[in-house]
C-alpha cells in the first residue's frame, strides 16, 4: 500500500487532531502552509519514510516513540528519551529528530517562575520536589527539563510506587505539580488526575502546571485557583516547542517575542465571553450585539435547554420543579462551555449550582451585567415571580460578584452595555 501523501511542506502527524491549534500558531511564526495528518499506526513510519514531501513535521500523541526510531539522526534529547515530537527533512534526504517539548516546557517553566514567582527556575525549583503525573511520553520531556532546573522529580502514575492513592500521604512537601496527562482535555473536561481537595493538602505547593491547553483553564488548575496556588495551562509550551520547531523548519533564528504575541492571540480568540446576573438584566440581547461585534458564535444557555428539550425553562421548571431544570441546566452549559470562542448569555439561576463555576471558567472570562433591581422584569420568568426580585437578589447576589472577572454597571442599551464589555475587555 502506498504511503499517505501530504499536500504542504510542514504538518502536524497523530491520531486524533482535532483539538489541534498548531495550524494557526505554525502559520503566524512562519513554517506554512501546515496541515494536519490523522494517521493509523501501522501508517506511520511509511510516511516518516516514504513520503519525500515533507520538510518539517510536528508529532504528537501516541506517535512520539515511532517518530524517533524513524529517524536517520537523533538529537542528545531524543536518544536519551527515546520519544520526538518534530522531524527536519535535511536537503539529502537523511530525517533528523529532535524533541521541542523539552524545550518549549523549559520555555514555559522559566516564565513561570519568573511572572508568577519572582525567580528562575533554578531559584525556585533546586533541591525541590516536583511532582510529574503521568510515566508517557510528555512526562519524560518534562522530567528532563525539571532535572535541568535541579528539581528533586518524583513520577506520580496509577500504580508502582509513588501513585494517586498515597501521594498525599508521601509527597504532601512538594513544592510543583505538573500534569503531563490528557486527563481534563477537551472534550472530556472538566476533570482532573487529582481528587478534589489534595491541593489544599499540599502545604509547600507553590504552582501547577498542566500540558494540557484545551480548554483554557482545566480543573486543577482551577482547583489551584481557588487554593490561592499559582497556575499555568500548556499554551505556553505548546507556542514555544511550535516556535522551536519553526526554527528547525525553517533553519533561521527568530524572535522570541513572537511566543508572546501569538499567546496574546490564540487567548484572544479562544476564551468565551460569559455573561452572567439576574433574570431580565439583559444579558441575551446584550451578548448578540457582542457576538455581532466581534464576529463569534452566541448561545444562550436557556434557549440551548429548550432546542434540546423541546420545551421552554419556564415550562420544566412550572411542570417539574426547579431541581428538575437546574439539573438539565448543568448538563447543557458543560456542553456549551468546554467549546471555546463563545458569546454565552447564562440563566439567571446558573450561580445556584456551585459546579456551573467550574463549568463557565473552564473557557471563560465570566462578566456580570449589573442592573437596578427596579428595572427588572418578572415577565415569564417563572422563579422570579415566585421568589420576588429581591428575594431573589438577595439569595444570588454574591455568586454574582465572586465568579464574576469583570462587573459592568448596565448602560440602559443592550449596544451599550455591549460596547462598554467589549472597551473594558480591551477588544
């Protein structure tokens, strides 16, 4: 059978991509067109090796390990580890690999300690225990990259000896955390590798780290949130091993300060707007303006509920009771929240249910729409009827406030409020 053909110079190679945001990452720094390629195994070394095609390859999970062993040449990092994640087609033809994880986590590492530390890695890290969950393929680069930095690295894996039930129990005094598994990765989010809790625990913990990108903020890293521990997301090393491997491709030195820029844009684009207040604060016609505006997708949470329900919320909540909906309301905003790059208007009633937090900031930046209790509206709102406004208010008011990122005084116009979200946003 033939070998698979790719139609651009530089690509990505796995199994399942579509999670993927190294296409418009490649393209800014520069090693494009760039295309992705789902491969089966047996298909993967023929097209390391057959295939003339290519001059740059990224590879990514589970194909890291045939990605070295395909190779004519292997960098010190990749002989050592045994695992790649980019390929350079030489001009006679001979395959180099070479392992930019190790670098782009370094890279992430030291502005890590540096932002949210005031350090070095060195500084902050030598002599340390820092814990890497996960024995695959990730975790070997990060391990090596924590041993550079002099950090006492322990592996934390589902069993062996060091495992998930008795890491509190031996290794309470570590000082960093890091994630090296697909555990929390979209579409499977939010979730952690760690129980809720541990990080409380964990008295010397002063950051997380996670490689996993996508969504934005995965759980433990929201549980280090609200721990008041210091956390970092893996679009940093996934920019920085891309901007590693461009240079690679494109055999040229380029601008570091381009890592920063292209942060500064994938996070423009793939974090959600999240409006949140009371019923009747006007968030709906407040977020398709913002939509409109900014040219994203909208959703609002209680007409998703009624497409999947085939009725409206005011209905399941006056036939079943409010659990009944609030339970559906769960379901759909874990749905509608884990996809990025949203405009999303929530119900009223999202901030009754501690989980939906999680849910809306996994992906969000949440913003309240704050408006006069006298100007609001029980009209079809069956809980508002029910309750009052003021009761209401008075039960919501300070969920409201605390997940809220930002709180905006309502302007009297759905395009003004709209306007003035997107001015203090900086869009």
């Amino acid at each position: 059978m033939a070998a698979p053909q790719m139609q651009t110079p530089y690509g990505l190679l796995g199994r399942k991509l579509g999670h993927s945001w190294s296409r418009p990452i490649h393209e800014q720094l520069g090693s494009a067109p760039y295309s992705h390629l789902e491969l089966e195994p047996a298909d993967v070394t023929p097209f390391i090796r057959e295939n003339t095609d290519w001059r740059g390859l990224n590879v990514t999970i589970p194909y890291k390990a045939d990605a070295a062993a395909a190779a004519d040449e292997q960098s010190p990092r990749v002989a050592a580890l045994g695992v790649a994640n980019t390929l350079v087609r030489r001009e006679d033809g001979t395959i180099f690999a070479e392992n930019t994880d190790v670098l782009g986590f370094s890279w992430m590492l030291g502005r890590f300690c540096e932002q949210a530390l005031g350090c070095d890695a060195a500084s902050a890290l030598a002599g340390k225990k820092a814990l890497a969950l996960g024995s695959g393929g990730a975790s070997q680069a990060i391990q090596a990259s924590l041993y550079e930095a002099g950090a006492d690295v322990v592996v934390v894996s589902r069993s062996g000896e060091d495992n998930y039930g008795n890491l509190l129990e031996r290794h309470a005094d570590a000082a960093l955390i890091v994630n090296t598994t697909p555990v929390g990765m979209f579409p499977n989010c939010p979730a952690s590798p760690l129980p809720d809790g541990a990080l409380e625990a964990m008295g010397g913990l002063v950051g997380v780290l996670d490689v996993v990108y996508n969504p934005c903020r995965t759980k433990i890293c929201l549980d280090a949130e609200r721990a008041g521990i210091a956390y970092e997301t893996g679009l940093p090393m996934l920019v920085a091993q891309a901007f590693f491997a461009s240079e690679l491709f494109q055999g040229k030195a380029l601008d570091e300060g381009l890592c920063e820029s292209i942060l500064a844009s994938i996070r423009r684009k793939t974090e959600s707007i999240v409006l949140i207040g009371m019923p009747g604060a006007g968030k709906t016609s407040a977020g398709k303006r913002l939509a409109r505006a900014l040219g994203r997708p909208f959703v609002d949470i209680d007409e998703a509920i009624a497409q999947r329900e085939g009725r409206s919320a005011a209905q399941i909540i006056e036939s079943e009771g409010e659990d009944a909906f609030r339970a559906i309301e769960t379901q759909v905003t874990g749905d509608v929240a884990a996809k990025p790059g949203l405009i999303i208007a929530c119900g009223g009633g999202v901030v009754t249910r501690p989980e939906n937090r999680d849910l809306l900031r996994q992906n969000g930046h949440v913003v309240m729409l704050d408006r006069k209790l006298d100007e609001l509206s029980s009209k079809g709102r069956p809980m508002s009827r029910a309750k009052g406004v003021e009761q209401l208010a008075h039960e919501r008011m300070g969920a409201y406030r605390s997940w809220a990122d930002l709180i905006v005084k309502c302007t009297g116009t759905a395009d003004g409020d709209a306007a003035l979200i997107t001015q203090k946003l900086g869009f």
